[in-house]
C-alpha cells in the first residue's frame, strides 16, 4: 500500500558515471544514500526496456528485457569477468553532460562480450534462462537475429544465428537482471521505493510483435494496418504519430490477457510501484490507418476497458498501480478511471492555464500522484521563461511568490522553492519532482520534447550538480509536509 510521500524523477541514464551513460552501479547507490538524506520515499525512472528509435525507451525491442546499456562494468571487475586495464579503456573521454548513446553502442557491448567469454557459472545462468524463458527465448532468437542480419528489421532476415550468440543476449540480461535486483535490495534496505515505468505499445521490429504476431492488428501478410499515436493535445498541436502496432484485444481476451498479465507481473516485481504510460488507451485508443502522415488522420476505438482491469485485480492483489492519465477527458473517460481506482497523475505547470483547472494543486484529491514537470514537460525555470505573463504570475501568485527575480534559476532558487513546496502541501498522495528543479536548470537540460525526433533522453547530472542540491531544504520540507 502506498502512503503520502515524496519522491525524485531521475533516470537510470542520466546518473554520473564514467561510461557515457548511467548504470547499475555505485551511482545508483549513492543517488540511493541522497534521497534517504533527503527524507524522499521514492525514486522515479523511466522504462527499464532497451531503447528504440530516437533512443526512446517508450520506443522498445521488447517489453520484458532490461536496457543492457545499464550493466556496470565495475562490477564485472569485481568478478573477475574484466580487467583493471580493460575498464580503463572502456571509459569515456566525452562531456559528463549528456548521454552519448552512439558511444555507448559501439563500446559497451565489447566489453560485456569478454565477460560473456569469461564466464563460467554456467548453472546460474540456465537457472535465470529457464525462470525467464516466457519472453527470453523470443528475445534472444531475435537479438542475435537482428545482429547476424545486420540490424535489419526481422521481415529482411535471411540468415539464422547460432545457439552461442543467443546464449550471449541471455548472458546480458542475466546480468542486467542481477544487478538491478541488487539496487533494488539496496533501495528498499534504506527506505526508498522504485517507481518504475511500462509504455503501453512495443515496436512492430521487436521481439515481442516477433513472437506473437497473433496479438497484433495485421493485415493478411502480417504489416499492421493501423498503428498507434494521439491526437493534438497540450503536448503537440499536430498529434503524434507513434507508429507502433496496435493490439488485437480480441485475441488477447480469448487466451484470458496472459501476455498482459507476465507483462504485469514482470513490472511488478522490477518495481515497488509502476505506471502504466498512456492508460486512457486501454479504454479508447487512437488507430492511425497505414500510410497516414498526420495522427489527425486518426480515429478512437474502443480498448478491453474493465474487463482487462477485473483481471489484473483477479491476478494480483492491491498491485500498486499508477494510471497516466493526461489528456482530455470525456465522460466514458471519466467513468472508467474512475472504475479502475488506480491514481491518476496531476502536472502543476499544467494548473494556471485558466480557472477549473483540474491540475491547479488545492483541487488535487489524496488519490493522485502529482509533479511540478514531468519527463516530456519543460523545467519549471524554463515553464517560467517561455509562459505568458498572464499564466505565469497566476502561477506566482498562487504559490505566494511576490519577489522580482521570478527568472533566477539555480538549487536556491526562490520561486522554484515557492513552487515545489505548494506542490508539496497539497493532499497528492504522492509529490514528484524532476532532479533538474532541484538544481533550477533551464530548458537545456530537458529530457524530451514530445514530436522532437533526435537529441533527446540525454540528460545527465554530474557529482558536483548532486552534491550542490540542498539536502536539508528538502529534508525539512518532507517532514513538515509529513512526506517524510
């Protein structure tokens, strides 16, 4: 059961690390010690899965596997897997800014295949192969497909990969699952709870369309004859044209939703809490015909609804379950979150738009989740410099913020401190916050612009930006707002 509390988004990628990109090692577990510090409960990422086009992890090869960009070489060290020598060359010599996943895809994986070479605990691994083959055999068959062809997408293979480069996909994710099993002991051990994320789609070129193309809407030849997106909202004017295939409920509902629920079950047990991205689209969703060019071109049609939500509850019992909520509303909406039960979330730079405003923080009921920005939101220091005067004092004003420097950015900065701690006095169950409010960056370290094809999910945080976050601040705000 979830209880008022708080919370940080920080991904997994944006931690400091000498590799280009975060990991599973001691970065996570001093970013652990911070929030412990801090009297937060809960740390906040984005989807585990592999990332997709765009390094998107909402774009992904699969719905079960672990980024293996995420495995810490140091710890290979520590297993006699890798040399001091080896994990000296495999560190980056680029900026700690922002993650170079060109390098990360070039570099990483030849060293984790001199550990694959190395190893010899064979039984742990077919142990984990075994526990894991639901999903694992499709998903290594497909890697190692994919890489023997190429990279090409899985209708252009014509060639078959060996037994032993398929052993070695199980390899990697043996050890992405081993070491996050291993942060998250560490986590619960000091009171902070994972929160973790599930996209609601998987790529047509994935493992998971791969493996049960039963699943999906296809036309005779097995191509998607609608894929999915969203259309115009608060977040593109123009919709989005996701292109993912969309699920045959039908067929899902006649083998009793089993792959939604080990779908489930997985996250469950990778996370304390996860949220279901785009959970509106389990009740209506927006179908794209083939070919489009706008997500305009779309339509609704009608998701399993309650009947997918009664089996969840049949299967799991009170699974902490987050529903991403945003976007308009209608009546059926309305009625079927409300038959779910799951929070919904709230955005506080979404409240000051005008009057009625279900995201303004006094109107926040103790069944939501609520966050001054959210990954595919702007900073609140970048909010404030590119919203309207109008929007931007009502804001100011509401937070009982009246001084002059409204634009000083910064981890003391004066305003977000207004914000965050009126956010924090609401009756949210939980209050969330991106790592770059702590610091009052600006809009040049925001994670994602939704519709923005490339240099996203890049973001990184140094040691010097962590350790100048005043962990007292918030210390003192969790237990003033009993969040602590």
């Amino acid at each position: 059961m979830i209880t008022r509390g708080s919370g940080v988004f920080l991904n997994v990628s944006s931690l400091p690390s000498k590799f280009a990109i975060g990991g599973f090692g001691q970065e996570c577990r001093e970013w652990i010690d911070k929030l412990a510090s801090m009297k937060m409960k809960w740390w906040q990422i984005l989807p585990l899965c592999p990332v997709g086009y765009g390094n998107s992890p909402y774009s992904s090869m699969s719905a079960f596997a672990i980024n293996p960009y995420y495995i810490d070489l140091p710890s290979l060290k520590g297993q006699g897997l890798l040399t001091e020598e080896e994990l000296k060359a495999a560190q980056y010599p680029g900026t700690p800014y922002a993650v170079d996943y060109d390098w990360v895809r070039e570099n990483k994986e030849k060293w984790v295949r001199r550990a694959f070479y190395r190893f010899t605990e064979r039984e742990k691994l077919d142990e984990f192969s075994k526990k894991e083959s639901s999903w694992l055999d499709d998903y290594s068959a497909f890697m190692a497909s994919k890489k023997l062809n190429q990279g090409a997408a899985f209708w252009q293979w014509d060639r078959k990969p060996s037994k032993k480069e398929q052993d070695y996909y199980r390899f990697e994710q043996y050890l992405a699952h081993t070491q996050w099993a291993e942060v998250k002991t560490y986590a619960n051990a000091h009171g902070i709870s994972l929160f973790g994320d599930m996209p609601i789609y998987v790529l047509h070129d994935s493992a998971d369309f791969w493996g049960n193309q039963e699943l999906f809407l296809t036309d005779k030849e097995g191509i998607p004859n609608k894929v999915a997106g969203v259309p115009p909202d608060y977040f593109s004017a123009e919709g989005q044209l996701w292109g993912n295939p969309l699920y045959h409920w039908k067929a899902m509902e006649r083998e009793g939703f089993e792959w939604w629920m080990r779908r489930i079950e997985k996250n469950l047990k990778l996370y304390d809490a996860v949220r279901i991205d785009h959970f509106r689209g389990l009740y209506q969703y927006w179908a794209v015909p083939k070919g489009a060019k706008s997500a305009k071109e779309g339509h609704w049609e009608d998701g399993p609804g309650m009947k997918l939500i009664e089996k969840i509850r049949e299967c799991f019992d009170s699974p902490n379950i987050i529903a991403e909520d945003l976007g308009e509303y209608s009546e059926g909406l309305a009625q079927f979150l409300g038959d779910a039960g799951f929070p919904g979330m709230r955005v506080m730079q979404f409240g000051f738009s005008g009057h009625e405003n279900m995201h303004t923080p006094h109107r926040y009921s103790e069944n939501v989740v609520a966050y001054t920005g959210t990954h595919d939101n702007d900073t609140l220091l970048g909010w404030l410099w590119a919203t309207p005067m109008e929007e931007k004092m009502r804001m100011l004003h509401y937070c009982r913020y009246f001084g002059d420097n409204w634009g000083e950015g910064g981890p003391r900065s004066e305003v977000i401190r207004a914000v965050i701690t009126t956010l924090w006095q609401s009756s949210a169950l939980l209050a969330f916050l991106p790592v770059q409010d702590m610091c009052g960056y600006g809009t040049d370290t925001r994670m994602n612009i939704p519709g923005k094809p490339d240099h996203n999910w890049e973001f990184r945080i140094t040691h010097e930006a962590l350790s100048q976050i005043d962990t007292e601040f918030f210390a003192q705000l969790n237990e003033t707002y009993a969040r602590g």
